[in-house]
C-alpha cells in the first residue's frame, strides 16, 4: 500500500528569510519565519496567492504559530519571547491582543490551544508550563472585539526546556517534550501527571496526539517517531527511517498517517497501521525543514473526497505544497 | 569624593587611524606632562597653604557616549583617513580626589592615581613604553587589582584628550601570529610544534613594513587558541591552496594590540594596493559571534581609542546551518545555556536595531544575515557547535580543506 506524493507547487520566497513556523486552515497556510512579518497565504486558489501580511508581528522573528481547531483564534510567538494573539473576522486576522508578559515569566516557547480556542498552553525554556484563558471582549475605545489573556495556572515539568507542547483533540491530555529526551503526559483539568513516557535519550523536537487522542507521535535528534498509547503510556511503535534531526510532525485527518519532516530537508509519510515509511519527499537542496502540516479539508463530503495534501516550511524561505498523486479518500 | 557636578557636552573628533599615532606622539605626550605637572603644581601649592589646603587630583571620566548615526559607519570611512566628518557626543562627569579626604578609600584612590601618574611620567621622559600589567605588579598591594589600574588609564587619558598609546602604557600582549617572517629575536618555538614560527603580536608595530607582508595572500583570524596551534600543527600558513596567508588569535576576545596590529597590516596592503582578505574562524555560539563583531565593529566604549575595526572581515564560520542535515556533526554541539541564549537574543536585537531590519534575504554574500540567522538557528534547536565539531578528517578534508573550501568560495561572491 505505497502512497504517492507529487510536489504541486512551490511558493517561493514566502518569506526572505527561514520558515521556523508554520500552520494552516482549511483555506489558509500561516507561516512565521526570521523576518519579522506574519504571511497568510491561500490554499484554495490553485495559484497559492498571498492574502494577507501581518506587518511586523514580530521583530526579531517568528519561531512558533499556532491555531485552533475553529480556526477562529491564531497565536504567535516572536524571538524575543512575546506573544500575540490575532482572530479571525471578516475575512481576514486581526491583531486581538498581546500575552501579557509577567516578571520572571521565563523565556516562552511551545504554545498549544484547545479545541475551541479558549485556552492557550505554552512552554518555558526553564522547565514550567503556563496555560491562559482566553476571553473575548468588546474594546469600547475602537469598537474592536479583542481577546484577552488570564494567566489560569502554571505547574513545573521538571524537564527543562519545554522544546514542544500538545493538546489532545479532546481536550482531556497536554504533553511536553524536553532535552532529556522525556515526554510528560498530563491532565489538563487536573495538572497532574499521567504518565512520564519512556524516554529517546535525545532531545525531542515535535510531539503530537492522534485525532482520535488515543495516541501520542515523538520525534526528535534520535531520528526515530515513537508512537505511545496515551492511555498507557507504554510504547507501541518505533518508525525508523530518517537521518537527520526530525524538527516537525502531523498526523492526518483521520489518524491513518503521519507526516515528518528533518533537517536535512526530508519529508516522510508513514502507514500508522502498517508502521512503514511509505512516501519519501526531499527538498532539492537538502535544506532543513522546520515545520510540515497536512492541510485541513471543509467540511463537506466533496471537500473530503479531495486529495491529501500537507505543507512544509523551511530553510529558504520557501513554502511546499504536496498532494497525494492518486485522488483518493 | 565623587562630583557629578558637571556633565558637559563635547564634540570630540575621532582620532586619527592608527598608523598616524606612532610619528605624532609628541605633541600628545607633552599634553600628558602638563597635565600631571599642573596636578603636581597645585597638589605643592595646597600642601604650603596654612592651616591646610585642599591638596587633590581632578580627573574626568566618561559617561555616555552617542555615536552620532551615518557618519560613523564603517561603509563611509576609509581606514587610514581622519575621519573629519565623524563625531560623538560624549558626556562625563568630573571626580575629584582628594587627600587625605574624607574616608580612607578616598585617600586610597588619591595614592593609586598619583603612583599611576608617576609611572606614566616616567616611561614619557625615558622615552619608554609599560604595560597595564607592569604598573599593577610594581605595587600589587596598593593597587589590590588589576581594573584599578585599568580603569584610572583610561580616566588619565580621557581627561588629558590623549589615546592610551600617548601615555606610554599599552596592555600587554596576548595574540599568537604565524606566517610572518620578522626578526630571528621574535621567533620562538612553543611545545610540541617543532619547525613551527609563531610568534607574540608586539604592540611595536613599526617594524612592520609593506614588505614583511607582501608575500601574504589572506588571512586568517582564529578564536581559540587549541584551533589556532591545530592549523600552525598542520602548516595551514604556508600549505593553503590560496597560497601564504597570516593566522593569528587573540585567544578569545580580542585585545587592542593585536586589532591594532591587523589594523596595520591591512592599511599596509592598502597602500600597495594588495588584495588581501580576511576571514574570521570562530565557535558557532553567542560569545564566538560576539568576537566577530568585536573584530569588524568600531569600538564604543572608549572613545580615545583607534578606530581598528576590520568591517571587511569575512565570517567563515562555524555556521551551524551548513550542518543541519549532518547528523554526526549536529550530534557533537553542545546545549544552549540560559545565559547563552539571553545573549544571542541580545546581539540578535542589536543587529537588528543597528540594521533597521530582522533578516535581509537568505544571507549570500552578506555576512551580517548569515549570522543572525545562524542566531535564530541556535535558539530554535537550542544548540552551538565548537569549532572542533567540524574538524573531523572524515569531513572532507577536515578543518583545512572545509577553511580552504570557505575562502575559495567567499572570494567568488
């Protein structure tokens, strides 16, 4: 069961500089890079125009973005250890708001939302995690809807530096990643920890929960995507294939795939079921990939019924959209 | 004990570069001696006043200083010229010290200022020149530490208009060179590197002529000692396939004598008209870059100081994203610390404040983006890699090849 992948289409120079961040809406593809502008850019016209700039988002560059499951909420975070917060209204982001930035906050990292955009969990350098809530509210002044955050709570890893953060589709697990190579499952209404999984020895780069929850991906500088029960915790799949450092994963809408992506610019699909590489994509120059994303389907079964696609960002400048040879669903 | 009185304005010119100081030092030492004869005076006036007079030393140190933007950029001053248009604002303030004072530290720093005043006199009559290191260790227990020194030379100098040269006191020398033919005195051999010729970076730079370098077709600027000895071990000077070149180290930041004496030496190539690039070999982290920068940037804090900044050096390396897809090389960097990654945040912002923007393009044939990239590369993975990560034989060639490769390719762009 061999899937095949063509290169669609590139949009070159989306940015001058690196994608660090990327992520995307059933209509959009959101990327942040080391210049300090936000693009937005179409993925429903074949053509992949850009729709939107967000001019200066963040000066010394962007490395992580993030969006929720509605699509209506999208945070980004710069270099220099700020925040912001945009949503999504008549068409287009709008600045909502910044993270406050509290003394002593620590250098913030990862950043997660929940489903419904309502809170925002990110990680530190030095180990803890602060999770926000979210609330819209009306600016009297402007008129403008904004969103504000409240810190809500904050607990320790004991991992060091948060290097990625998830939340499970169901709300119910958020899981940290670290240097160590451990990864912390925990509740999210409780904070307390689930599980600590069994460790990669090397640092763990991307981590992400299955649609359906019931699994957690890892991968980092070991070069190997361990697959954990969530419930468990116990490991139920090593994938081995890549080379180099893994930076980014995905899993696809329904949870029979997983994409992954390294630095040195390989992008690879893997069968959940059979445990098997079975597509390889490698960026012509061997650049390193930062970040890689299945592109969302609407809502509607002819929407479903279109091919696989994902998007990769990275060294360059670059972005790269994929999708699947044969249309099928 | 400490006025903060004043806090005059003063335009003050950039001094001229430095090959200009060693024939004109005349007029600067004399501005010395009347400054210290003019202290002496009043300190033996006040001592002959009844009951007593107030017997002290006025010396200005700087506060802040406010390069005025354009005029001092590297782009448009030649080196070897005065740059006439270049100015700064300099504030400072007066401090006086008096004896016996009215703490016993303030009579301490009375003693520390006159013993360095002697010194400074001597070496000036004697026609003589001391280090920062031979004043502290004539009178250790006085001094009690070596900034002490320091930081009194750099007040004496700024308060009497005058370069440290002028006073005669230079730091003492810590750069290594290797690839110049000087005189069979200078030479000497260190441990375990038979048939090698490297030698101290003297501040006496001139013996220095066009000729001793003319043979030169690059050089090289190392960060690390243990780098430095691996390409002497290897002969890199003579072997490389860009023929001759100079390698020199300062051992880690550099210190004044040896920007001075790469300085010289490219105002030297200058005036015959010889090519001669300069590349720099550094660890690919926060402090490494930070030499780089030291190197190729104008020097702020002391204005009284040569402009020696080489803003022609080349970055050769490390840069960390040529390594990204190596998994053996990217296994041997070493963790970012929380100290390291405050400060590449911070000279990530500083040279994006100096250069009005994050990142100009992908960085080919512009070293300044290539580093802050390489910035953002290692606060993403959290890593920095050691010069020694790419010196593997198994790398093509290892350190030497991949230096050869670099500067072969730096002089295409």
């Amino acid at each position: 069961m061999s899937k095949q992948y063509l290169a669609q289409h590139t949009i070159d120079d989306a940015h001058q500089t690196d994608i660090f961040a990327i992520t995307a809406t059933p209509a959009q593809i959101i990327t942040g890079s080391g210049s300090p502008d936000l693009k937005v850019h179409s993925t429903v016209q074949s053509d992949f125009p850009q729709e939107q700039v967000l001019k200066d988002a963040h000066p010394l560059g962007t490395h992580h973005v993030t969006v929720s499951a509605d699509h209506s909420t999208l945070v980004s975070v710069g270099f220099g250890s700020e925040a912001k917060i945009w949503r999504f209204s008549d068409g287009i982001w709008k600045s909502a708001g910044d993270l406050p930035s509290a003394k002593k906050a620590g250098e913030l990292w990862a950043v997660a939302l929940d489903s419904e955009g309502k809170y925002l969990v990110g990680t530190t350098y030095d180990g803890r995690v602060n999770v926000w809530e979210l609330a819209r509210v009306l600016d009297e002044k402007s008129g403008e809807e904004k969103i504000t955050a409240q810190k809500f709570v904050e607990w320790e890893t004991r991992g060091g530096f948060g290097l990625a953060v998830d939340v499970s589709p169901d709300n119910a697990m958020t899981a940290t990643s670290h240097p160590s190579g451990n990864i912390y499952l925990f509740s999210t209404s409780t904070t307390r920890l689930l599980h600590s999984l069994p460790t990669q020895s090397a640092p763990v780069r991307t981590i992400k929960f299955s649609p359906g929850s019931t699994l957690l991906a890892a991968a980092g500088d070991s070069t190997l995507i361990s697959l954990y029960d969530a419930k468990s915790g116990e490991t139920v799949a090593l994938l081995r294939g890549h080379d180099s450092w893994i930076t980014s994963l995905d899993w696809s809408y329904t949870g029979e795939y997983l994409v992954s992506a390294s630095l040195d610019g390989k992008v690879k699909i893997w069968s959940v079921e059979t445990r098997t590489c079975v597509c390889t994509m490698t960026d012509g120059e061997g650049r390193g990939i930062w970040g890689v994303k299945w592109l969302p389907k609407g809502e509607t079964s002819s929407e479903r019924g279109k091919a696989e696609r994902f998007v990769t960002g990275g060294n360059g400048g670059s972005v790269g959209i994929y999708r699947e040879a044969s249309g099928a669903s | 004990m400490e006025n903060d009185a004043d806090s005059d304005m003063l335009d003050v010119p950039l001094p001229p570069g430095p090959s200009r100081h060693f024939n004109n030092s005349a007029y600067e030492n004399s501005k010395v001696l009347t400054f210290i004869n003019n202290t002496i005076d009043n300190i033996n006036a006040a001592l002959c006043v009844w009951p007593h007079g107030e017997v002290n030393v006025v010396l200005k140190r700087v506060k802040e200083i406010e390069h005025q933007r354009g005029t001092v950029n590297n782009a448009s001053i030649g080196h070897g010229q005065t740059s006439k248009n270049a100015k700064m604002k300099v504030s400072y303030r007066q401090m006086k010290y008096s004896w016996p004072g009215n703490t016993p530290d303030e009579a301490w720093r009375f003693t520390c200022i006159l013993a360095i005043l002697h010194e400074i006199n001597t070496a000036i009559l004697s026609n003589i020149t001391v280090t920062k290191r031979d004043i502290y260790y004539r009178q250790p227990e006085l001094f009690r530490k070596q900034e002490t020194v320091d930081r009194y030379i750099d007040d004496i100098a700024f308060t009497c208009g005058v370069t440290r040269k002028d006073l005669r006191v230079t730091a003492s020398p810590k750069g290594l060179l290797c690839g110049l033919a000087l005189t069979a005195n200078d030479i000497f051999e260190p441990d375990n590197i038979p048939g090698a010729r490297v030698q101290l970076v003297s501040s006496d730079l001139d013996d220095i002529t066009a000729q001793h370098i003319s043979h030169l077709r690059w050089i090289l600027v190392v960060e690390k000692e243990a780098s430095f000895k691996t390409l002497v071990e290897k002969r890199f000077d003579t072997q490389c396939s860009l023929g001759p070149g100079l390698i020199v180290t300062a051992k880690g930041y550099p210190d004044l004598n040896t920007h001075l004496f790469l300085r010289h030496i490219l105002d030297l190539a200058r005036t015959t008209s010889q090519p001669l690039p300069v590349f720099s070999l550094v660890d690919c982290d926060p402090d490494g870059l930070d030499i780089h920068r030291c190197y190729s940037t104008p020097p702020r804090p002391n204005i009284h100081e040569a402009d020696a900044s080489i803003p022609d050096l080349h970055w050769l390396g490390v840069d960390i994203i040529e390594w990204l897809g190596e998994k053996r090389v990217m296994d041997r960097c070493l963790t970012l610390t929380k100290r390291d990654r405050g400060r590449a945040r911070g000279i990530l912002g500083r040279m994006v404040e100096d250069d009005g923007e994050a990142v100009v393009g992908m960085g080919i044939g512009d070293g300044r983006s290539r580093m802050k990239r390489c910035l953002q590369t290692m606060l993403m993975l959290g890593v920095k890699a050691e010069i020694q990560a790419v010196d593997d034989e198994a790398v093509g060639g290892g350190l030497c090849g991949w230096l050869e490769r670099g500067m072969v390719e730096a002089r295409g762009y």
